[in-house]
C-alpha cells in the first residue's frame, strides 16, 4: 500500500485516538504508558503531534497523554481538554517546549 506521508501520520493520530480511546474505556494504565511511549517516540523522530493537546500531559489536572481531563478545584472543564494542555500543545509543536515526561503513579 503506496500512501503518502501526510496520510501515515494522520492514520497514525488517529489509531492512537482509538487506543486513547479503548485506555479510557477500560481504565487501562498499561495503554496510557504504551500511548506515552509511542508518542515520544515518534515525536523524536520528527513526526508532529496533532493539535487539541490530546497528546501531552495535562497541567492542570495530570491526566496523562491520551486521557481527557476532569474537572479540578479552580478549573472547571469546558469540553475534553484543559485550555492550558491545549496551550502545552501548542507550544510543544511550536518547539517553544519539550513535551514534559509524565509517568503514571504505580498502584
């Protein structure tokens, strides 16, 4: 299968959508480490991380990459994400910021 490299980054956004997906469904730890791992991974290899913030940690309430936020004292949450994760994201495909490590606290 011959697809251009914009279509292979996009399908992969959004298999990892999925995956963020199916982690939220089934509270899933091991897949939001796997989500991280990936998505660092291919980061480092130059592929851009898509808009919105779905694939930082957040901030504000410490969700991890592929979960959405929840709603925290002090900052209400109107719609799937935090504006400053989305503010995060930004920055992190700007090149303004590293995306910060974020490790899932052990039960």
């Amino acid at each position: 299968m011959d697809m251009h490299r914009e279509k292979a980054v996009a399908e992969f956004w959004e298999g990892m959508r999925e995956v963020a997906a199916a982690a939220t469904r089934h509270g899933d730890d091991d897949l939001f480490k796997a989500l991280r791992k990936i998505g660092r991974a291919v980061v480092l290899r130059g592929v851009q991380i898509p808009g919105g913030g779905l694939f930082v940690p957040c901030p504000v309430c410490n969700s991890v990459p592929g979960q959405s936020c929840i709603n925290v004292p002090g900052h209400p949450l109107d719609g799937e994400l935090h504006p400053e994760r989305v503010e995060l994201a930004e920055k992190a495909i700007a090149g303004e910021v590293q995306i910060p490590e974020h490790e899932l606290p052990t039960p």
